[in-house]
C-alpha cells in the first residue's frame, strides 16, 4: 500500500502499475532565422564548431508518499559555466581512460583529501556525456569520490558495433568495467534521464555493491507515449541544409531550463554532435528498455530518491511512486534542463541529503 499527501490530507491507495521538454520560460524566443538562430553563421560553419565556445509547484512523493518540493529550503548558486569546473575548491579532477568491452571507456573522476562516503557514479542522458556532470562532481567531490563516465559510443568513449544494438543492459555493464577498474567497491548511483534506467539495470546486475540511488526523472510511459517519443528521437538524415543541426538547437533552446545561458545551451548542443551518426543509439536503447523498468525498479531493496524537475519528463516521472518499495519522489518545479550547471549548490545539496537517507 501506498499513500498520496497533499497539503492537508492523507488517503490510501491501492498499488498499481525518458528528452526534451515544454518551454515554459517566457522569456524565450526561438527563432529560424539563421544569422539569429546560429549566432550570424551558417548551420554548417556552427556544426563545424565555428562559435564560441513550469510553472506553478506541484505536489511531491515519498517512500510511496508525495511531498512539498524541496527547493525553498536549499541554497543555491549564483554562478553559472558552461566550461570544465575551475572553482579552486582544492579537488583533484582527473580525467582518464579504462579498458571496457567496446574499447576504451572516458571517465571524470574527482577526488577529495579524505572521502569519508561511498564513491558516486554519475550516470547521463541522451544523447550527453558525463561532462553534464562537470561541474557537479567538484561540488559535490568534498567528502567522496565522484565519477562520471561516458557511455560507449558517447562523449570521449569508443563506440560500440552497430549490430547487434547497444543496450541498456551493455552501457550498465560498461558502468562496472569503469567502476572496477577505478577500485571503487560499493557505490552510490546517481542517473539523468537514460541515466535512471542505467542506474536501475546496474543495480539489478549487482544489487550487493551498490548502496543508495538517486535518479533525476524516473519516467513510466504509456504505450502511446512511447511510440510518440520514439517518432520524436528518429535519428534526422544528414543534409546540405544543416537539417539536423537547425532542429537540434532548436529542441535544445526549448527546452532549457530556469539559468541555462546560451553559452550552456550552446555546451549541450555540442554534446548531441559528438556521437556522430549514432546520437540516437542512447535514445533507442532508453526506449527499448522503458516497458520493464519500472519492474526493475519495484524489485529493487535500495533505498532510491527520484528527483522531479519540472522538465518534459515531470508527469511521466509522478507515475513511478507506486513503483518505490523503499523510497520517494521529490519534486523540484523551479529546476528544469541545466539545473546541475545554472543551480549547482542547491543539487550537490538535495542529492548528499539524499543519499544520506
């Protein structure tokens, strides 16, 4: 059983049975035109890197419970980069190799004098890297070692084949390789997005070393709400036009959230060019694997935090509750795409007090 707080009241329920987003910012204009939308140079010269480099709240869930989001009562910071960290807060972050199944795998690892936690792994979205995590993981690398690699095929790290298809499964396993090769033991996972399910499926591959999960949007979809997406994240065929990269960008300023500058917007987009032609593999596996996970996530004895910004994944995310045997969902309305760079403080400190639970 399972209860649902609002403000006033409790009641008891029965049990029941990943993006981009709404542009909520009015302040916000997207335009088409090219000299506006690609800073005076055409879509080709800007994919040729020639640039420089929700409204009201809603109710939030715990443990099976909704409660009040968490925002008002966590600090946040004022500075915003789209660049690698240079905070000069005495953390050593290294970036580096190790050897994994489809190659070589990218990880960002930062170190404090003298972790006192278990070990973070960062876990990205689609089609990202760990460098989401760049200024993240300095934050919060004061009292544990916190990593963020890249999934095969993403960011810095090899590709796999493209047959038979990457999977979910493949990118949690890779995860470990990662994690084994740094000696970390026991971990804490944090996901984004794809990140969640990958958190999920490397929890279910090796539930005795990991300790507590956190997941930014946990979301259960409908059938139709599956297939849409899936038709939203077919991959876009290269043309002389910039096709592609004119929809990117324009996907990537619609859904920005509260803080995200251009120059973070313009750090995201580039991210999505990385893959090359296989930006959508991250996305394809993330849909092939949404119908169990929710499964995966009930047979779960972690105990697992799902944060709810107010991005596209919002509605979608509030479904998991039923789903949490030992957890909850709090809601985060005044964070969206970006929060992690434009409101950093403030999500080292929800994430440490969640996994710290």
């Amino acid at each position: 059983m399972w209860a649902r707080r609002s403000a006033t009241s409790f009641r008891v329920l029965p049990p029941s049975r990943l993006g981009a987003g709404e542009d909520t910012g009015a302040n916000r204009t997207i335009t088409s035109d090219p000299t506006v939308l690609w800073g005076g140079l055409t879509p080709s010269e800007f994919a040729a890197g020639l640039v420089p480099f929700r409204s009201g709240p809603r109710p939030s869930l715990r443990g099976g419970r909704h409660h009040h989001d968490q925002g008002a009562l966590l600090s946040e910071s004022t500075q915003n980069t789209a660049n690698e960290p240079k905070t000069n807060l005495g953390i050593d972050v290294k970036r580096q190799f190790v050897d994994g199944r489809f190659g070589q795998v990218h990880v960002r690892v930062a170190k404090p004098h003298s972790p006192r936690h278990r070990p973070l792994v960062c876990l990205h979205m689609s089609p990202k890297s760990g460098r989401i995590f760049a200024r993240f993981i300095e934050h919060a690398a004061d009292d544990r070692v916190v990593i963020a690699p890249d999934y095969p095929g993403f960011g810095e790290s090899d590709p796999p084949p493209a047959e038979p298809h990457v999977t979910i499964e493949d990118y949690a396993a890779s995860v470990w390789e990662a994690v084994d090769a740094l000696n970390l033991g026991p971990v804490d996972l944090l996901g984004y997005h794809t990140g969640s399910e990958v958190a999920a499926e490397a929890a279910r591959q090796r539930p005795k070393q990991v300790g507590s999960i956190v997941m930014i949007s946990a979301p259960v979809f409908t059938a139709d709400e599956l297939e849409e997406i899936r038709r939203t994240y077919e991959s876009i065929p290269l043309d002389a036009a910039g096709t592609r990269f004119e929809k990117m960008w324009a996907s990537v300023l619609r859904h920005r959230g509260p803080g995200m500058t251009l120059e973070m917007a313009a750090s995201s987009f580039a991210e999505n060019l990385r893959a090359g032609e296989n930006y959508e593999w991250g996305h394809r596996a993330a849909f092939l694997y949404a119908p169990r996970y929710a499964a995966v996530v009930q047979e779960l004895p972690h105990r697992i935090t799902v944060i709810n910004p107010g991005d596209d994944l919002a509605e979608q995310t509030s479904r998991i509750v039923p789903y949490l045997s030992n957890g909850e969902v709090i809601d985060h309305p005044e964070w969206g795409h970006g929060f992690l760079d434009a409101h950093t403080d403030a999500a080292v400190a929800a994430i440490k007090c969640a996994l710290e639970k």
